[in-house]
C-alpha cells in the first residue's frame, strides 16, 4: 500500500480471500481490474437497471441462458446480494462502473451510492473467468492468458431470442485448441451452465458470420495456431449490447475486466446434471 | 417364421425383449445382424481367450480404456455372464462367431459348444451402438444410420498402449455432423465411458493419419457434407486388430454386427461422473 493508502496490483493479489479484496475495493483502495484475482472465487458481470427495465431484462437472460447466465438478482432498492456473499454492498463492492443514461455512457466511477433508487435491481451473470480456471486446472493452455491478452471477442450473425426492448447479435468469445483439448474444453465447460455453459460453436467462423478472426470486435486479436480449432462460447458482452441499445433512461454496468468478486467458488458452479 | 422355424429380420425385431431374442438366437433360428434389434437394450463385442492369454488381453483393455472399454469378464470356464443377463450363455447365445487359430479365421459357425474348454475366459467390450442410441434420441442425424450403411472405420497412426503380445494402432469410427450437432455428440458420448465414450479427435483427419475419408478400411465410404465436422471415436475393432496380431493359438470373437445382446439398458450405461 503507497501513502495515500492506495493497492498496488501486487498488495491486492496478495489478498486472498473474496470478503478481504471486496473490503479494500470497498475502501477506495483498489480500482482496478480483477482478471486473477482471489483465484477460485466466481466473479460475476454486474446490470443495475430501474424495476420496470430489470423485469424485461431479466426475461431477456432466461430466454438467451448461454449469453446471460443469471447467477443472482437482488430485491428492489436492495444494494445486498446475500447469495453471493453475506456482506456484499453492491454500490460500492465494484472497483469501476460504467454509467449510461438513454445507453450512452456518462461516467465511470469507482462508486455509485450517489446514484442509487429504492427502484434499483442488481442482475449479476456468470463470467467465463470460471470456466477459465477449470480448463486451466485440467492442463489446457489458453493462449489469450499465456499471451497476457484480452480474450477476442466477435459480434456473430446469430441473433438473441428478442423480447419487447431488448435484442441484438450473440457476442461470442473465441480460444482455439488442438482437437483434444477442444473435446477436452467441450466437456468441462458443459459442467458449468451458470458461465456460459458448453461451445455454441466449432471449427467453421464462416457459419455464423465471422470472415476475419485477426479482428476482433472487441478485446485482443487471437493467435491461431495451424491445425487448432476455433472453439466459441457466448459471451457476456451480448446483453450488454442489447442494453445499450434498448437505452434504458438509467442504467449501471460493471466496468469492463472490474468484476464483483463473489464468495461462491467456482468449483460450486459445476453442475450434476 | 417359415417352415424351417426360421426367424426373418421383420420376425425377429417383433421380439422386443433381449431374453426373447436371446432364445430365438439359442434355438438356431436367427443368425443375422443385430443392428437395431431389441432397441435400448446394450449390445457388446464378444472376445473369448484361454486364461493365460485373457489375462494379458484384460491388462491390454486397461491400459486402453477407449477403444477396448471392458462391460463384463466371466469366469475361467464358464460360458455364464450374470451380470449381463442371468440366463447367458456365451457358447449360444451369439448369433455367428469368428473362429480363429494362430490368428487365422478358420470357421464362422453359429454356435461354439464343440469348441468350449474348460480355461475359457468370455471378455464383453461395449460398442458404439449404444451411443448412437443416445443421439439418436438426441435428435442427432447419423449419416451411415440414414443411408443404412456400415459406419466408415478407419486404422489410424494412434498406437494402442502395448502389452507383451497385443499391440497395434487405434482405428477409428468417423461420424460427421454440423458444429453445434458435434459439440452436442461430445457432451452426450462423454457420458457414456463404458462405450469408448468422447471422441478422440475432432476436425484435422491428417493429424491422425488419415488421408483420404472416402476410402474407409472397414465399413462404408460416409457422405461428408460441406460445414460438417468429421468426429472420430475409438472403435472396438482396435481389440480385434491387436487379437489377429498376437496370433493366440485359439480365440473366438462374434462376427461383425453379430453382437451379444444383454439385459443392461443403454441409460445403465450412463456415467454420474
């Protein structure tokens, strides 16, 4: 920690547990990004919408599971998400957010209790970081993080199941593997339906609409190596897209990478079915 | 049935229960194909070894569970298998097997009381048609299964784990689908280890040795559409292969298609795992 009691990316590494790097977030001492943070613990994407918009934005994410895996939605006015942590204040629990009025983004503050309603709904949706550390875990490299990258991400010609104000394109992310270790990834990311779940797609951009992988619409271009697969999972940047575009009056997001660390660990996510 | 008190194909899948088919097999009065017959009942590939050899052929199956993946062994001597079906017995209840001697064929006869000795060891392999059940009921199309032909095999450049005498290379059964039917075709034969369960291999043919798909080395040339990715699984003619090679100076196998219908049901065989 510096003299104005601010943490290094190496003091908040060193906080291992979920509860102690949400209180230095809490404390204004950290803001920045959580990519390997309190390893094991999930992490979640962060929609904060008024009553009205939350309700259709949450059947939105029951009618599109694979992009929009609800993992927890908080009552009206409610800052507290007690399932993913008892103490969790969701106003001030996020490094960084992103703050849109008519889905345009206005400010990106370290906090938000000065924007909070007794209207407000907390929607937090599964991550990929889950199912990251699990292929991880099972030997597989992902290139993206060998690489220090941000994982590609691609707008494809799939299209949600809309409901009234909220639709658009399924955002896919893309990590490529041997053919092994993509029936390796196949399996192991079917066991977490709450992150995206299982591949949508495999092997062939073209047919769902991607002609050029060296560019990416969001993130990093990949590095593909010959005789890889492509492997494509939905991603959570798809409701975000359907938001700004729905342009709700007010609405809070997560900022990008600066996720809510939860106390629910990955390996409860896996599911039995 | 005709005169003889002979089953035809239409008589003998009006036999719904395995027992029932067993009995008619028993009786001599069907000795064809089992493909499709007393549907969701588990069909096995039939190996019967003296002990020494089983022994060694046994240690061969673990060290490669997914082509040789091991249902039911018997014990020395007798043509019984309980677990499988309390009534089985190994000696009729085939409809043909292949004899061989030194690795040869030498008969293919329809029973092998005459042949049964008192060191005999009956190893039951489970085989792919109870996967294809599954995705089948999946809503999976299976190309060889529309056209009604024999699924393309194919010897590949994967060499088995050896023992002393059984060794040789993985073949191969090649199925192929669009993208998203192949990743659902993963997550549901993963599901089924004690029938070679995932895939081996996934998209790249040449990475495993295979040239040209149209020229299968057993069963029939498969129609590749264009978007479809070929799926290889290990197949329970690897076994065989590493059989004729060791050239045990007396074995007997079921003969292709003619496959030891059990009393297990195909969702037995689903693994919790």
């Amino acid at each position: 920690m510096d003299a104005a009691g601010t943490y290094s990316l190496a003091d908040i590494k060193s906080l291992e547990t979920p509860k102690a790097l949400r209180a230095a977030i809490r404390r204004g001492q950290y803001t920045g990004h959580t990519t390997g943070l309190a390893p094991g613990s999930v992490q979640g994407n962060v929609v904060i919408l008024p009553l009205g918009w939350a309700e259709e934005f949450l059947r939105f994410c029951e009618a599109n599971p694979k992009p929009c895996p609800v993992l927890a939605v908080g009552e009206p006015g409610s800052p507290s998400l007690p399932h993913l942590g008892e103490d969790i204040d969701i106003r001030i629990d996020v490094p960084r957010y992103r703050v849109f009025r008519e889905g345009v983004e206005v400010e990106t503050p370290t906090d938000i209790a000065h924007l909070w309603r007794d209207d407000f709904v907390t929607i937090v949706l599964g991550c990929s970081f889950t199912f990251e550390h699990a292929l991880l875990d099972a030997g597989l490299k992902i290139h993206h993080i060998d690489a220090n990258k941000n994982v590609p991400m691609y707008v494809t010609n799939i299209e949600t199941v809309a409901t009234e104000r909220f639709k658009g394109p399924m955002v896919v992310t893309m990590r490529s593997f041997k053919p092994r270790d993509a029936i390796a990834a196949v399996q192991i990311t079917s066991r977490y339906p709450k992150v995206h779940g299982a591949p949508i797609h495999i092997g062939f951009p073209e047919a769902i609409g991607l002609h050029d992988l060296t560019q990416p619409d969001f993130g990093d271009a990949p590095d593909l190596e010959p005789g890889e697969l492509p492997v494509f999972w939905a991603c959570g940047v798809t409701p975000q897209l359907a938001l700004e575009r729905a342009r709700p009056p007010l609405s809070i997001t997560h900022f990008p990478g600066h996720m809510l660390v939860t106390d629910i660990q990955n390996a409860d996510l896996v599911s039995s079915s």
